[in-house]
C-alpha cells in the first residue's frame, strides 16, 4: 500500500464540510484539510496501485478538469503524518532538503515537530511533515524550528484551517468513519 500527498489549488474551501455534512469520506481519502498557502486542499489518499491513486485523485474533484494537482508520494516505509497526532493547531510543512538523503534529517524534523509525523517524499519536495500544538505560539516554534535545521534549503507552511479524517485518533467533530 502506498500513500500520496494532493496539494489542489483549485478545490473548494467547503470541501471539508460537503464531506462533514455527507459524513462519509472519498474512497482511499485518510484526510482532507482546508490549508492556508498556495493550495486550498490537502488530501492524504491511500492506494494499493498507480492507476487506483490515479482514479482516487481524480474522484476527489475540485481541479476542474484543468491539470492534475500536484501530488507527492511516500518513498519506502508506510506514511506517519496524520494517522495518530492531533491539536486545536496544525500546519503541514514541505520541506526542501540540501541533503542528497532525505532521511538523514527526519531525526532532527521529528524532534522539532515533537511528534514522528514526518515522510521522505518523491515529489517537487523532499520531506512532508505535519507540526501540531494546543498553542498557536508553539506551534509557530515548532515551524521555525525545522526553518533553522542544518541542510534544510526550503520550507513551506499550510495552516490547516478545517479537516475531516477517518483516523481514531481525529477529535470527534472532525472524524468522519471508514468504510465499510
């Protein structure tokens, strides 16, 4: 199984709430969330298969028939951003590495972020991460702390604005169930 990061510029801000009042989640979709940024959505679809990520990524809708948005997949082990940590405070980070591997700056990410959601990814990036705290000046820190690691060349921050999830651990206004 495989996990890919959608970045849609082009989507609805109410995505998340069509998706809320439906209580029901797009097939293969494990998040979706209202960003600040460039893009207006994140998703975070599962797959088992190219051509079924590529289906996925087309159901999401919101891009118009225009080009793809751009996507990122997860290089090696399962994904970790999203699946256990959440706060009234959250920001997804895409990092540029100056590091020929990637990896060898997870340890210093994760510490930063306090938390283990962090993934090497193939994309127009190097490293997707998700920092959350109950505070928002801590959650600032933690944003400006991975800006300050060594051979970190770039980042960008998306201020999550509103999400909905299929994860047990997502507070229970945000969790939408799996299914069956």
């Amino acid at each position: 199984m495989g996990t890919a990061f959608v970045f849609d510029p082009e989507a609805s801000y109410g995505r998340v709430r069509q998706i809320r009042e439906r209580n029901e989640m797009p097939a293969g979709v494990h998040l979706l969330a209202s960003v600040t940024g460039p893009w207006k959505n994140v998703a975070i679809v599962d797959f088992d298969s190219l051509d079924q990520l590529a289906t996925r990524v087309e159901a999401l809708g919101g891009h118009n028939g225009s080009d793809d948005p751009p996507t990122a997949t997860v290089i090696g082990a399962a994904s970790k951003v999203k699946r256990s940590v959440y706060a009234a405070h959250m920001a997804f980070i895409r990092i540029e590495v100056r590091e020929p591997d990637p990896t060898s700056l997870l340890p210093e990410i994760t510490t930063a972020i306090g938390s283990d959601e962090a993934d090497v990814v193939a994309g127009d990036f190097d490293i997707f991460a998700c920092a959350v705290d109950n505070d928002e000046g801590n959650l600032g820190s933690k944003i400006f702390a991975v800006r300050a690691i060594n051979g970190v060349k770039r980042t960008v921050s998306l201020r999550v604005i509103d999400f909905v999830s299929e994860a047990p651990g997502a507070p229970g206004f945000n969790r939408v169930p799996k299914p069956d």
